[in-house]
C-alpha cells in the first residue's frame, strides 16, 4: 500500500497544522504509523516487514540528527575556545589594513568575529595574524 493514499482524521491533520517545528519527533512518527495502520487497505495490508523498515529507517534518521546535534555542539566549543585565546592579543589581516588588540569575541555564523579597541571588527579565519 502506498503510504500517500492514506488520508489522517482532520485532528491529526490539525496538530500536524499547529506544530511549528521542522522535525518529526519519534512520538510524531508513531502516530503517524498508527494511522497509517487503521487507515490501511484490509484486503491488502502492509507487511510486518514493512513497518519494521519504517522503525529502523526513522530510527537511523534519528540517530543521524542527534550525531549532528552534538557536532554543532563540539564545532561551538572548539569555536568558544579559540576565541577565549585571542582576547588580548594583536591581530592583523594580512595584508595589514586591519590591526589591532582583541577586545571581545562573539560566535558568528561567518565564525568567530573580533572587536578590536579601535572598534573595528574583523572575522577570525585563515589568514588572520595572531601575536
């Protein structure tokens, strides 16, 4: 059975509606394949083979997210800690039109992004003379 010919109650569409998160969360993935399997055809039922690959592949996708969750975690750290090491000290692009001490750091989506005392900023990456 094909699983976009199953049409959920409106309640299930509803809190489907109501939800504004970009994942499915594993309770969300259950309800899902429960009514997946009160709605199916029963004169053709899915195969127990086939939920148990529906589990194992939401299950994988799960694990997959919670691994990049902690990655994110790991780059921020490792991010923090650079950053902490640079306050302080001179840094200089390198073509020297930007110098200066360090006087704070904040985590940027381009990267770690230095505020110099003379108030200027500049993204610490490669090329970026530390001393």
């Amino acid at each position: 059975m094909n699983v976009s010919a199953i049409t959920p109650p409106a309640a299930a569409q509803n809190a489907a509606a109501s939800q504004n998160t970009s994942t499915v969360s594993y309770d969300n993935f259950l309800k899902l394949l429960m009514t997946q399997m009160k709605n199916q055809d029963p004169t053709d039922p899915m195969k127990s083979t086939d939920y148990m690959a529906q589990l194992a592949t939401f299950s994988q996708v799960e694990q997959a997210v919670k691994s990049n969750e902690k990655l994110d975690a790991l780059l921020s750290s490792f991010a923090l800690s650079q950053a902490d090491s640079v306050i302080g000290r001179t840094v200089s692009t390198p073509d020297g039109e930007v110098s200066g001490k360090v006087t704070s750091v904040q985590i940027t989506s381009m990267g770690p992004l230095a505020t110099l005392e003379n108030g200027q900023k500049i993204v610490l990456g490669e090329g970026i003379v530390v001393s």
